[in-house]
C-alpha cells in the first residue's frame, strides 16, 4: 500500500546541481556565441533563466503536487495535443525553418513542440503498456500496435527532420516496451526494422542534411573545413582541456571556432575549460540522476508508475548521453541539446516538469 513519504531530497539536490552547473556552463560558453555573432550574451542567459528555469520551476512545483495518476487520465489527449502542436511545424509562417529542419514553431516566442510530444509519449506508452500486461509478449495484442504507435510518432519526425528526437523516443520507447514484458526478440526485430526505416530514409534523394552527418560519423577526417569540421572543432577542444582544463571562462574554442557553442557543441566547452575531471563528474552526476530515479520507480506503487518513472529517467539520460556521445564522435551529430546544461529554455522547463512528477512518484511510493 502506498503513504506518503517526503519527496526524493536526494533527486531534488542532483537536480538542482545540474541545473546550477548548466547556469555556469552556459554563461560561459554564451562569451563565445557573443563573439561570433556580435549579440548581448546576456539576452542568451535572461532568455535561459526566463523561459527554462523561471518557466520549469513553475512547471516543477506543479507536477510534484498533481498525484502522478492523474497523467493516466489525460495521457491520451495530451499526446494528441503535442502531435498537433508538432504537426505546425509544417505550416507556413508557423513553422520555423533553420539548419535546414523545421523543428520550432511562433506563437509569439518560439517553441520546439518535439519537447512537449517526447514528455506526452512516455506519458501515453507508460498508460497503453501498463493496462496491456500479459498482452505484451504476443505479436497481435503486443508488438504490432507499439509498432504503430511509435510509427505514428516517427513520421513526423521524420519530415522535419529530427532524427535526433526519433532516436531519444525510439530508444525510450524499447526500453519501456521492455520492461513493460516485451521478449528479446521482439525488441530485437523492432530495432531492426527501425534501422531499415532510417537507412531507407537517408538514401532517399534530398536527404543530403542527414546523409552528411552519416558520412561524417564513419570517416570524420572527411572535409574537415566543411561537413566535418564541428566534429574535429570539438575534438579540439575536448583535447586541449587536458586534465584538469583551462579555467572556468578560459576556454578558447567557443570564440570563432566551436559551432553551437551553447547548444549541441557545449559539452566540448566543458571539457576544455573544466578538463577531464570536470566532464567526469558531470557524467557522474547524470549517473546518479539515472540511479536514483530507478530507485524511484522499483518503489512506485503500480506499474504505471514504475512504468513512468522509469521512462523519464531513460529520456532525460539517454538524451544527455546522446549528446556528449555525438561531441565525442560516438553517434552521428542530432542537433539535441544536453539537458539542464545546453540553451532550450523548452528542453529545460520540460525536463523540470518530468522531475516534478518522478519527485511525486517518490512521495507516494511503498
């Protein structure tokens, strides 16, 4: 039986640490931003604090007070919402294109809807999975509708194209498919035809803004002033931090070298200026955020909520991951920000809002 307990103090403070960190990163790396577009590096970070931490805190407070079953209820309308708020993207003077995708839309600011669709998907898997139980292992009941589901989502994805936002949700959606009793094989043949559906798509005529990323990904000495050069630039700057790095604002790759030194790019600003201890323990602090939001969901009450728990977990760390992967030359380049430390103030007051309900979790757990 569930009572209330006081909310995860010990998620709350990893949380507030990261947050604190990506502050002072961002600060930081914003020097660099001013510098190679001649901007006010300050309106980087108001932005940041306004939008991302002003508007998450918000978000924070109100998730870790609405008892976690009531995203049960609305799971399905709120996932139907965030696709339609998604699907803008696609309207002129609407959709905002930049780096070649259409990934934000204007409704007065701007808004990157593929945040709000990642936080309602593993709202509405975490509901479908824990009502199907022994379903779940079977073809028809099981495999072929989480198929569909995540085709869906995947489509429109697809389009924008934000491959790196399919790969976060394609990954945190196996992972709940899994725990929810899914067989080894079913997860097996899932990924295998997600890799068909992605190879099919890069082929495709016109695709030359991901199939580059590819190319770069498998040989990245290739045109190194060109398609390759945010990589090398970041491998630069990773290896020249050395040890213990250069100093808090002495980093040099962020002025007119590293591109998106305040988003995709900035776990390389951290390496250079805070060296190898430095990403150590902010890797570290990811870990323990991933650690302890498990220990959340192994004591939720009912399956939903391990099942949600669980998947906000995977999502904010597989996203985090993901990131410092691609600056180290792991994964292809996705263009995702690195949560609580990367510019997207929608990222952040989104993530915020997951900790919100993974801390209510932690209130009403056994």
């Amino acid at each position: 039986m569930a009572v209330k307990r006081k909310y995860d103090t010990i998620l709350l403070g990893i949380t507030l640490t990261l947050v604190l960190v990506g502050f002072f990163v961002l600060a930081s790396a914003s020097l660099g931003l001013a510098a190679q577009t001649n901007k006010n590096s300050y309106a980087v970070l108001i932005k940041q604090v306004g939008l991302g931490m002003g508007l998450g805190f918000i978000f924070f407070l109100l998730t870790s007070r609405i008892h976690y079953k009531r995203w049960e209820k609305i799971a399905l309308p709120f996932f139907l919402f965030s696709f339609f708020l998604t699907l803008l993207v696609f309207i002129p003077h609407i959709g905002i294109e930049a780096g070649g995708a259409k990934r934000w839309i204007n409704l007065g600011f701007s808004f990157q809807p593929s945040e709000l669709l990642k936080f309602s998907f593993v709202i509405y898997l975490a509901s479908w999975l824990s009502k199907k139980k022994k379903e779940i292992p079977e073809f028809k009941t099981g495999l072929l509708p989480f198929l569909v589901i995540v085709g869906f989502v995947g489509a429109t994805l697809v389009f924008q194209p934000d491959l790196g936002t399919l790969g976060v949700i394609s990954i945190t959606a196996t992972a709940m498919f899994f725990l929810a009793g899914g067989r080894y094989t079913q997860v097996g043949l899932f990924l295998l035809i997600g890799l068909l559906a992605l190879g099919i798509f890069v082929a495709m005529p016109g695709n030359d803004y991901a199939k580059n990323r590819i190319i770069v990904f498998f040989n990245n000495t290739d045109d190194i002033q060109g398609i390759g050069y945010q990589l090398n630039q970041a491998k630069i700057a990773i290896g020249s931090g050395g040890l213990f790095g250069k100093g808090f604002g002495e980093g040099l790759s962020k002025f007119n070298y590293l591109p998106q030194p305040i988003g995709d790019s900035i776990f390389a600003v951290v390496a250079e200026e805070f060296g190898f201890v430095g990403t150590t323990f902010l890797i570290l602090l990811f870990l323990a955020f991933l650690w302890r939001a498990f220990q959340i969901a192994l004591r939720a009450p009912d399956r939903f909520g391990r099942l949600l728990a669980s998947g906000i977990a995977i999502l904010i760390i597989g996203q985090s991951f993901i990131n410092m992967y691609t600056t180290v030359g792991l994964v292809p380049f996705t263009g995702l920000p690195l949560i609580f430390i990367s510019q997207g103030g929608s990222a952040l007051a989104l993530a915020l809002a997951e900790v919100g309900i993974l801390l209510n979790i932690s209130r009403n757990s056994k």
